[in-house]
C-alpha cells in the first residue's frame, strides 16, 4: 500500500521533470520570415536569433512576458458598420494587435504573428495573454484617473474598445 503511493508519487516527480526538460528545450529561428503583407521578411535571421537569446536568457516566465509587452502594441480599432468581412468575428480581431521588433538602429519592424511567434519560439496563446495583460493595464490606468468613465471623451470610447475587445476572449476564441 505505502509502496504503491511512493511509486506514483515518484512516478509523478519523473513526469514533472521530463516534461520541464521538453518545454525548455527551444529552437532559435532557422527560417527567414514568411511573405505576408507586414515586413517579416525585411528581418534578417541574425536580428531574430538575437531576440530569441536575449529572451531566454531571462530564464524566467514572468521576466520573459514582460520582456514581450514592447513588441506588442494595442490597435485602436475603427469598425465599419457597412464592410464586408468573410468572418464577421474575425474581423474584429485579426488587426487587434500589432507586433513590431525594434532593430538597435531605432526602427520598428512589424510583422505578422507567426513570425513574431516563431522568433521567440512561443505559442500565440501566450502571445496573446501578453496582449490581455496589457489592455488590462490601460484599463486600470483610466480607472484611477477617474472621471472620464463617464464622459463621452476618446477615453470613454477606447475603454469600451477594450472591454469589447476583452469580450471577444471569451466569446470568441480564436486559438
Ligand atoms: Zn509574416
């Protein structure tokens, strides 16, 4: 009986460790970016490589999704009322998010999520609660600010984007 419990608990141990082994194991980027319509292309495979390590050398969960917040950036997003979308859901959220990786020169280079994704060998799940974190955040801040809640100012119209926005997690899920 007490064998049979230290057994599984061992057994667990075993599986916690091997399963920590996987997930830390990372593969830099080995292709140049696909040819969409942001400049995931424009990139070279050097800079890429290079986000990759400066992110894993952080070592740790927390430090990295923060690292990510300056890649990620919220879009304010205009929706037409007449438009035609093949996936009306989908619309709403494909340009949601923008992702730019900032060269040592100063510049931004955007491009799509897989790209983004595949430099920092990360899943777009955790993508997007990176972007979750940081709509929050904004969230918070007009919270304290006060006031405006309720006042039809370009902050009362960006919180509702965001709650909106937020909702379309839940609803709507796309990953
Ligand atoms: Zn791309």
């Amino acid at each position: 009986m007490d064998e049979t419990i230290r057994n599984k608990k061992r057994r667990r141990c075993e599986d916690n460790w091997k399963k920590n082994k996987i997930t830390s194991k990372k593969i830099p980027p080995t292709q140049l970016g696909c040819k969409c319509l942001w400049a995931c292309r424009s990139i070279t495979l050097e800079y890429r490589v290079e986000f990759f390590n400066e992110f894993y050398k952080l070592a740790d969960y927390s430090k990295q999704q923060g690292s990510l917040q300056r890649f990620i950036h919220p879009q304010i997003i205009k929706r037409r009322r007449h438009g035609k979308y093949e996936h009306p859901s989908e619309s709403r959220r494909s340009h949601s998010f923008s992702y730019c990786l900032s060269l040592s020169g100063g510049s931004d280079v955007r491009v799509c999520l897989k790209t983004f994704c595949n430099t920092f060998a990360v899943t777009p799940r955790r993508v997007q609660f990176v972007g979750e974190k940081i709509l929050v955040d904004k969230m918070d801040m007009s919270e304290k600010r006060g006031g405006a809640r309720y006042s039809f100012s370009d902050q009362t119209a960006w919180t509702y984007k965001i709650i909106e926005h937020i909702a379309t997690f839940f609803y709507g899920n796309a990953y």
